[in-house]
C-alpha cells in the first residue's frame, strides 16, 4: 500500500460543472462555501478543520465546514479546548453524517506545495487510515483542491448552488454552539 496513491488533484477551474455525475466516491462541495477556500488560501497562516457531509449513494454532499486551528506558514495547532468541542460535537452526530478533514497551503506555505500534501501530511494520514480506513481528507491550496482517501474521491462544485445551504449551515452551526451555549449559561460571568 502506497499511501501517495490515494491522492487526487482537481485544477481549481475544473471542479465546477452543471451536474453531478459519478461512479465513484464524489464530494459535492457546496457553492456557497467556495470564496471562504479560496479566502483561508491567502492568509500568512496555515488552517485547519472538519467538514459535515450528508452521504447519499457515491455522494457525499458537504453541508458544514468549521475552522478548529491555526498556525504558521507551514504548520498549524488545534488546542485541546477546541478538539474537546469537536469530538463533543461528532458525537451528537448520526450515522447518515461523513466527517471530513481538510487543512490548506497557503501564499506563505509556497508554491512547491500547492499541488502535493507534505510529507508530514502523508505520516499523519497514515495514523488516520489505520484507525478510520474510510476517513477522507481535502487539502485547499490558492491554486489546486486535492483530496485522499483509499476511495481516492473526486471533488465537485454544482454551478447552480443549493438554495437550501444556509438552512442546512446553520442547522449544524446551531448543533455544534449547543453545548457552548449552555456553557456560557450556567458559567458565573
Ligand atoms: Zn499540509
């Protein structure tokens, strides 16, 4: 097994189309979130998070996207606060929902890294595959959007959008705040 074989790299003109069709592992980004990849990509820093998506056949329709981390230019750190609140907030979820990693190479990282994940990338998708074989991660870049994963997923935007999308983003935004702010009610400031 041959862990770079499981990348895949989509030119960020490309993953645009009219409809989605695929007979393979597919996640259908949604349209509504795409400035905020190409926003995160132009920051000094390296981000970090996980996306909600809704499984429905070879589809997995992304729903939610969360920033959990920042860093440098080459690396980025997740607090211990904030991985709390993830996995907190994973649990509450059911099992028609997909979790889904992604980080990003920015200006700052380079050039040479717009188009590959680094080798420390590949040590920790390592460790992620032996304990969720199907776990699936995405790398935004300014340029490129690569995904991985022993499915090797294909990722698409539908040109039209989905007139759903806020409705749907703020279904799990309110899901993730819950606990927060029940936190911040019972907390004595
Ligand atoms: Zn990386």
């Amino acid at each position: 097994m041959n862990i770079r074989d499981f990348t895949r790299i989509f030119d960020r003109d490309v993953i645009f189309s009219n409809e989605i069709t695929s007979h393979e592992i597919s996640i259908i980004f949604p349209k509504e979130l795409y400035d905020f990849t190409k926003i995160i990509c132009e920051q000094s820093y390296e981000s970090r998070g996980i996306m909600i998506a809704i499984k429905n056949q070879n589809f997995y329709h992304v729903q939610y996207i969360k920033n959990i981390g920042i860093g440098t230019a080459t690396s980025t750190h997740v607090s211990q606060e904030k991985l709390d609140e993830v996995n907190n907030f994973l649990q509450k979820l059911d099992s028609n929902a997909v979790v889904i990693d992604w980080h990003t190479h920015t200006r700052e990282t380079g050039e040479t890294w717009f188009e590959t994940f680094s080798g420390g990338d590949y040590k920790s998708l390592v460790n992620i595959v032996n304990k969720k074989p199907s776990r699936v991660h995405v790398l935004f870049t300014p340029t490129h959007i690569l995904t991985w994963g022993i499915s090797k997923p294909r990722f698409q935007i539908l040109k039209q959008g989905n007139p759903r999308f806020y409705e749907l983003f703020t279904y799990w935004q309110d899901l993730y705040n819950q606990d927060l702010v029940s936190r911040l009610e019972t907390s004595n400031f």
